[in-house]
C-alpha cells in the first residue's frame, strides 16, 4: 500500500537515483522530496522528473513543523528516509552536523511518524511503512580473514560517520520495537553511479583523471570497500517495501571487493579507452596520507535479502564503472553544475591540504 511517499535527501546521490527509479517502478506512486539542499544536494539531479508525480520541498529533516505539516497535507503513507550528512572524511574534519542531521534528523522524523500514523490517525500498519536508508559502516572494519557482515554482526562503529548512522539505526529499530512503529532498515554497502557528489573515491577520481589533477590514493591503497551500482540499491529498497518485513534489517551488498588501488586503475584504463592522451592516466595516480581510523576492509553478506526477497545485484563492477563514467562524460550540465560549486573547489583543496600538512 505505498501510494504517497515522502522520500528524504532525495535531491542527493542515492535519493534522486531512488526516486527516478521509484516513479518509472510504480505508476501508482506520488512523491514528496524533502531535501536541504546542502553541498551534496543539487537540483540538477532532479532534471526531467515529471511535476505531477513529483514534488520538490527545500527544508531540514530537523524541522519538526515542517515535518508534521508534509506529513498531514500529502497524507503520506511511507517514508524513505536517505537524508544524511554522508562523508566520512567530512565527519572526521567536522562532526557536529552529522550528529545534528544523522541522529536529530532521524528522531525528528520517527517521533513526527508516530504521532501522525500512529497515534492521531490511528492507520493500519500494513498501511504505512518508515524505511531508514544505513551503511554497512556501523559494523567497523574487518580482518581479512574474517567472513561479510550479516545482520547479527554487533555494531563497532569507528568514524563519526558511522556512528552516527548507527545511532540512527538503533532509534529507528527501537521505534518498531516499543511502539510497533512498522520501520525497516537497510544497511548497504559502498555505492556509485550517476550524480555521486565527487567527493567518493569513484566520481573524484573520474573529475580528477578528466581535468588532469592527481588521483590522491589513501595509505597503501589495498583497502577494501564492496562496491554496489547504485541502481542495484534501488531495486532492493524497492524490494523491501513491496516485500520486506516490518521490523526486519537487511543487509545490501554488490559481491564486488577490489582493493581502492585497482578501483583507481580501472577507471585510468576506461578513461585511457574513452578519452585517449598523450599519457596514460595512471602516471596521475598519487599516494596521500591515510584517512585516520581508516577501516581497512568491508563485506556484506546478502544471504538474506537474496533469500527472502529474491534481490541480488544485477550490474558487474567491469559493466557499473563502465555506465558511470560515460554518464558523467554524456552530462556536461551536471558535470559544469558540480565544478561551478563553490563547495566543490573549496572541498577539494582543503582535503588535501590536510592529507600534506599530516605528511
Ligand atoms: P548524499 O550526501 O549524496 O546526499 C544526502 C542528501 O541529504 C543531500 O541531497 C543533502 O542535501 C540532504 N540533506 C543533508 N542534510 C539534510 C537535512 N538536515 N535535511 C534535509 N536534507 C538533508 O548521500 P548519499 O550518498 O546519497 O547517501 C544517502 C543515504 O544512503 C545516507 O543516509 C547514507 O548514509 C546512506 N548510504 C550511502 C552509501 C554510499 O555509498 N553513498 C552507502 C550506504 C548507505
Ligand atoms: P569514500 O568514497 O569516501 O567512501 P567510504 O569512506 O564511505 O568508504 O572512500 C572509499 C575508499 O576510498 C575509502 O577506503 C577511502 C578511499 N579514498 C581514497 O583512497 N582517496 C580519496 O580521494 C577518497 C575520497 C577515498
């Protein structure tokens, strides 16, 4: 029963992925996009979408009465809450919006979902559904050795970030367990594709390589991430809804763990294909200072979504890295839009003025 769906951040990398997913999935859905507008969200991911199905609204997950009034005007029935400050970098540099947007964000949304779904209009709950978008950073990091993350992994956040989203995830869970509020999470792994803000390795490394700057890998570069194409995660979230079990967490990954080192000289190579030069792009390639805290491996294990809702991912990393290039290089205004942000410029430089200083 999803009919009018409020979906946050959805102005961001996933969340815009999401909702042009979502309307092409389901011809029967209205969506509400709440979204702030940071440094990470741009109207130009929104291009195209269709004003009747589609409403834009610029404001703060924070914003209780702003929450409360969406909730009761679009007489919203599910909430797919991407809404976050996403960079663990950012949050290592600066901590204190994440806690405000991650954790107060959240609460706001659950607490104003409760009084509005639960307790003033007293909806069944195979009605309304609140699904909390995570990262399979809360579990920490592991050893080589050690086997995926499943979804009774205890939590060990280590940066910020993470902890914040893991704060997020144990509210969200408690709001189902002691109100019966009917929540589902996600926790998934790295994502890329079209419209990632180049602050992600992927989409930084592309912009990088295109306008000849170095490629800063971290450390030694053999860390590990579990990289999904960011439709992937669309069509399970989708999954989810349609399918998934209130109360249930599932875990989201793409059977996909090269080290960043290999991620960096793969996309060299594309780029080698699609704009040749004079040089090969991997003589850009260079080694910065590591990340502090910097986990040094991910891995999801997917046995459960794969069995209970049939989803597993369908693009190869070869195939996902392949689309996102050509998208940024087939999008000029998204990619003039990005490079014209202040934020972008500014981001760029004082990263790795902060990896050279720590040298
Ligand atoms: P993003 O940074 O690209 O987008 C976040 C969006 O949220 C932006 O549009 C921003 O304007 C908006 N936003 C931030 N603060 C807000 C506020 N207070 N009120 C309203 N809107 C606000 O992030 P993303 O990569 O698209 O991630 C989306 C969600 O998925 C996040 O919850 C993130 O933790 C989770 N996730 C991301 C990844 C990944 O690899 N990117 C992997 C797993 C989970
Ligand atoms: P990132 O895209 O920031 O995602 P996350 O920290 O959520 O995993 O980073 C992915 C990996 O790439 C991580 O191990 C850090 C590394 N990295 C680099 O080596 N160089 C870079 O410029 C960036 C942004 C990340």
């Amino acid at each position: 029963m999803m009919n009018r769906v409020l979906v946050t951040g959805g102005a961001g990398f996933i969340g815009s992925n999401f909702v042009r997913y979502l309307l092409n999935a389901d011809s029967g859905v209205h969506v509400v996009n709440l979204d702030a507008l940071t440094y990470a969200g741009s109207l130009e991911n929104l291009r195209d979408l269709p004003v009747d199905r589609h409403a834009f609204i610029k404001g703060d997950i924070c914003d209780r009465d702003l929450v409360n009034d969406l909730l009761r005007r679009h007489r919203i029935d599910t909430i797919v809450h991407f809404a976050a400050e996403s960079h663990v970098d950012r949050s290592i540099l600066s901590p204190e919006p994440f806690i405000r947007t991650n954790v107060i964000g959240t609460f706001t949304l659950l607490e104003a979902a409760r009084q509005y779904w639960l307790v003033e209009e007293a909806l069944p709950i195979a009605d309304i559904r609140f699904h909390h978008v995570s990262t399979d950073e809360v579990y920490g990091s592991l050893n080589p050795d050690e086997p995926a993350f499943s979804e009774t992994t205890p939590y060990a956040p280590n940066s910020p970030y993470a902890a914040s989203k893991a704060s997020s995830d144990h509210l969200a869970r408690s709001y189902h367990h002691t109100y019966h509020l009917p929540v589902t999470i996600s926790n998934c792994s790295n994502n890329y594709g079209p419209r990632q803000f180049p602050e992600k390795l992927i989409p930084l490394v592309v912009l990088n390589a295109l306008e000849g700057r170095p490629l800063p890998v971290y450390g030694d570069g053999q860390q590990i991430r579990d990289w999904l194409f960011v439709d992937d995660h669309c069509e399970a979230i989708h999954q989810i809804l349609v399918r998934g079990v209130s109360g249930q967490t599932y875990n989201i990954g793409g059977n996909n763990q090269p080290a960043n080192l290999t991620i960096v000289e793969t996309i060299c190579d594309l780029l080698d294909e699609l704009r040749p030069g004079a040089r090969t792009h991997r003589e850009l390639i260079k080694f910065v200072t590591d990340r502090p805290g910097h986990d040094r491996r991910y891995a999801m294990n997917i046995a459960k979504i794969r069995n209970e809702l049939g989803w597993q991912p369908r693009y190869s990393l070869k195939d996902g890295l392949f689309a996102t290039v050509q998208w940024i290089l087939a999008n000029p205004e998204w990619l003039a839009a990005i490079q014209m942000q202040n934020d972008y410029q500014a981001w760029l430089t004082e990263n790795y003025a902060t990896r050279e200083k720590a040298k």
